[in-house]
C-alpha cells in the first residue's frame, strides 16, 4: 500500500466523478476515475460492504457494485436505500439526489 | 440519409424553454423530443384530470407549442412528446388550437392513445420489483399507464405527423422511434435497437449530458452554466452517435458528462429494460471527438421484453412542510428546542400520529439518516414535514410550527408553510399483447 504522501487525507471526490439517480426505494449511484491510474484505488475504497457498513440506517437492503472497467467506472446499486423512496420519504430530498456526495466525501483508502 | 439529427427541447415536466428555441432554429434538427414526464408526473396529471376533464396535461404545452411550432415549421424539424401525461387528447386539441392562432395550416398533428390500462390490470396483480400486490394499498387509485415503446409511435411517422403527442410513451422509444424509421431498421435487429436506445437514454434527460447537473465549481468547471445548450445527437445508420451541442451555447459535453449519463438510472449496465429492447451498455465506448463531440458506440441488445411495466398512481393525501430559522450564537440549540415542541405538541394536544420529520437545515438535514458528521452551525432553518390523508393534519402541523413565532425559543424568524397534494405510485407488469395503441392524425 502507498503510504498518504501528507497529513490530509484525501476524498473519493479528489479522484472520481459520481451522478446518482432513483427507482422507487432503490438508488444508484455511478462513480468514475478521472485517471485509469487511480482505478484501482477506486476499486479499493468503494466497495459494496464498505458502503453498507458505512451508513447502516440509510441503506437497509443489499449493494451491488457493477464495474466497467474500460470506462474506469462503478455502479452501485442500493436496495431499501431512500427511506422508502419518493412516495414515502420525507427527506427533503427523498429522490436521494445528493447521495453521491456521501461517497465522493469518503476517504480514500491509499 | 446518411446522418440523422435528432434534439432534446425538454428533459423532463419544468424543464427551460428558450435553449429549445434556440436549437430548433439553429440546430437543422430532422426532429426534436420533449421528454416531460416522470413516473409521478403522470399520478399528478391524473388527480389534474380528475379536477378538470380538460386537464391532465403537461402544464407548459401551450407555452412551449407557442414557441417552438413556427420554428419547427421553418426548420422542417418534427417534434415527439409526451406532455399529453394523463390526458393526450386534450393536449393534441390544444396544439391544433395554438398552430390555427399561429397561421399553420396544414399542421399535422398524431395522438396516440392506449396507454391507459386500467379497465385491463387486475386488484391482484403483483407489484413488478417488490413484494405485494395492488389491492395491498389502502388508497384510491388515480391512474394506471403501460409503457408504450416505439412501435406506438412509428405508425405516426408513418403518417408523416409534424407533431406528435402521446401520455405515457417511453422516454427512449421517443428517440429510437424516429431513428428505427429513419433508418429503416428491422423490429428484430436487436443489436441497432440497443444502439439507438443508448442514443435516446442518453438524450432523454436533456442537458444533464451537456453540463447540467455536473458543476462543481474547483472540481468540474462548467462555462456559461446559465445559458446551457440543450444535446443534439448526429446518429449513423449502424446506431452509434455523436453527441454535441450548438456553438455558443454554454456547458460542455466531454466523456465525463457523458459517462454519468450512460448509467444514470441503470441498475444492471448489460440489461437495461425498455419496451423495445433488453439494452447493453456494458461495452459501450465514449471517445472525445473534437471540442463538445463525444462519440459513442458499441451498444448493443437482445430479445424484446414480453411485459410492459404499468405505472399505477394512487391518490396520497397532502404533505405539509413548514419552516423558520434561527442565527447567531446558541441558533443550534434553539433550533433543536423548537423541534422538540413541534413533535410533543403534535401528538399530546393534537393527537396527530403520522410519522413527523423535522430537519435542522444548517446542521443536519439531507443525509440526517445516513448519520454524516452535523456541523455546529449558527445559521439554521428548522424544517418539519409531515404526509396524511387528512388535510387537517397538515393544517394543525403547519400552525404549530407558525406558532413559535411568539411561543417557541428566541429570535425565531423567516416562518412559511406549504400543503401540496401528494401521489404515490407502484409498479406492475401487463403482457404486453394486451395493450393496444391507437393513433389519430388530426390537421390544422
């Protein structure tokens, strides 16, 4: 493992773009690396049991992560992840549009 | 034809008029699509409808009609929507109205109908990704539309429509309708229909893939962000795509907006369901292909779906959100005392028990649940919300929050409150022989 080259440590967002969306009480969220050279990294830091376990109230059902690796990219799939989703939840943003800043702010795992 | 361009002048039921203007007068479009309905959107036009039987469509289609069909005219640009929502009919009377005020005679306009299944699903029919059935929910129904894919709208091209007006078409087979005419592409080449579906998946929600929805100032600049161009796509006959916008628009399409596109709203990348086709986008490629051209190819699909997903609506009651703030030293700690009156007033003087969500915008509000780090800020807005069938309740929750104002904590300000009606939807499946789409050309 790399070592952090100083005391910040750094984000998903230093690294990767993400775009999340919703289907009923299902969000997804689609991560990409801007460098193929930090793929790997990427990889390493998000993965589905690191994200459950990291917000264990918000995402209830399973995560699946699905890679394209020609485009350096992930998708994660969260069941039972919008508090019941648009027709029940009263977060204000209850299509969870926000989401993929809950993991662009994760720290990375170098 | 050897390129087909193809524009989106709406992605979705608010979205902005004036870059549709724009790109229909500038962009030498074959045809432009204003996708304008979500699952929701369709629930809502239903309860309009209910109210209005002259109702229940997109509520910007006569703004949008005014402005766009003399320059669609002019451009010789067809245009494909689905701002009928609940009630197509009343929105195709509508355009044939605004094109005789606008002088365009011999403007032909297609309605497609049939959408509306719900002399057709059954109280027991299972809910499509969820356990359950329909009858489970203990509310009225307002509304239920199948998915209607591309072969609802290739008669209308058929026809040579200039305009063409649908309620619950799929936001894709708007796109791929016009492409699979164009091109003449058979029903079963699976592979193209794939293609041209990546083609509208991507297009369907407007400027989300040329900049909008992407900026984040330090990280992801964007120019000119308020004046961003709506997409075109420069579509070849074997289905891959160019996607660029008009010179001297702002935003940007780079391989960047472009990939956050391609999975926006996908679970499984290689099987992406759509009334047409079993999508891949697993290999797709995006390659830069000049300033704002990305290229994009390698989609591909297999066999067509046997059901249709069906959008059931069901009349929600309302949701009551009410809000004031407080700043300044201690803003947090009073905040959060105002919060604790709402919630005991609620339920010990008004014996209201409905679930109640009280946020502390400033400090906590967005990922409360997902339980990130609060900030201690001196800058908050309580926000309490609240859903029921009875309207009271929402009025009681609202007057709660309004009354600590001079009951609750100090230096309380900036009250308001709003009651909207709410709908709620599910989803079910119907075998797709069952739904039979119908066209009517109309002509002004």
């Amino acid at each position: 493992m790399n070592a952090p080259r100083c005391n910040i440590r750094r984000i998903v967002r230093d690294i990767a773009h993400a775009r999340s969306g919703d289907k009923g009480n299902t969000s997804n969220i689609n991560v990409w690396a801007y460098d193929p050279a930090n793929y790997e990294l990427l990889k390493r830091t998000l993965t589905s049991e690191r994200i459950k376990q990291t917000f264990p109230l918000l995402i209830r059902g399973q995560v699946t992560r699905y890679e394209l690796p020609h485009l350096c990219g992930l998708n994660f799939v969260m069941h039972d992840a919008l508090e019941g989703g648009v027709n029940r939840s009263l977060n204000l943003d209850s299509h969870g549009k926000s989401f993929s800043y809950l993991l662009l702010g994760l720290e990375l795992e170098e | 034809m050897a390129i087909f361009r193809i524009g989106t002048g709406a992605g979705f039921s608010s979205d902005r008029l004036n870059p549709a203007v724009d790109l229909v007068e500038r962009g030498a479009l074959n045809a432009i699509v204003l996708e304008c309905l979500g699952e929701r959107t369709v629930a809502f036009g239903h309860r309009d409808r209910m109210a209005d039987p002259q109702r229940g469509y997109n509520s910007l289609l006569e703004r949008r009609m005014r402005a766009l069909l003399r320059a669609c005219r002019k451009a010789g640009t067809m245009m494909i929507t689905n701002m009928g929502a609940a009630n197509p009919r009343a929105a195709a009377a509508r355009t044939l109205d605004v094109a005789r005020e606008l002088g365009l005679k011999g403007l032909k306009v297609a309605c497609i109908e049939g959408d509306d299944v719900s002399t057709l699903v059954p109280r027991d029919a299972p809910f499509m990704d969820e356990p359950g059935m329909l009858s489970d929910v203990d509310l009225p129904v307002v509304g239920m539309n199948a998915y209607l894919g591309m072969d609802a709208i290739i008669p209308a091209l058929g026809a040579k429509a200039d305009v063409i007006i649908g309620g619950r078409l799929a936001d894709p087979s708007m796109f791929l309708a016009p492409l699979a005419h164009c091109f003449s592409w058979r029903a079963s080449d699976m592979p193209r229909l794939g293609a041209g579906t990546l083609v509208g998946h991507l297009m369907e929600c407007g400027m989300q893939v040329t900049g909008g929805y992407f900026a984040d100032p330090g990280v992801k600049d964007v120019e000119k962000l308020a004046d961003c161009g709506y997409p075109i796509a420069e579509v070849q006959d074997d289905g891959s795509a160019v996607i660029t916008k008009l010179p001297g628009t702002g935003g940007c399409v780079t391989p960047a907006t472009v990939k956050e596109q391609l999975l926006y709203e996908v679970h499984d990348p290689s099987c992406y369901l759509t009334p047409d086709v079993t999508a891949d986008f697993s290999r797709v490629e995006v390659a830069a292909a000049g300033p704002d051209r990305v290229k994009v190819s390698r989609a591909s699909g297999s066999s067509r779906p046997e059901m249709l997903k069906v959008t059931v609506g069901f009349d929600g009651g309302f949701q009551g959100e009410a809000g004031l703030s407080y700043a300044g030293p201690g803003a947090h700690g009073r905040a959060q005392l105002a919060a604790e009156i709402v919630r005991d007033r609620m339920a010990r003087v008004h014996g209201v028990k409905n679930d109640i969500r009280v946020d502390l915008i400033g400090v906590s509000s967005l990922f409360a649940t997902a339980r990130v780090r609060a900030t201690e800020a001196e800058d908050v807005r309580l926000h309490v919300a609240l859903r029921s069938r009875q309207k009271e309740d929402a009025e009681l929750m609202l007057w709660e929050v309004e009354s600590l104002l001079c009951c609750g904590p100090a230096g309380g300000g900036g009250y308001r409150g709003v009651i909207a009606p709410c709908v709620m939807t599910k989803s079910v499946l119907i075998p797709r022989e069952q739904v039979k789409p119908t066209l009517e050309v109309m002509v002004a």
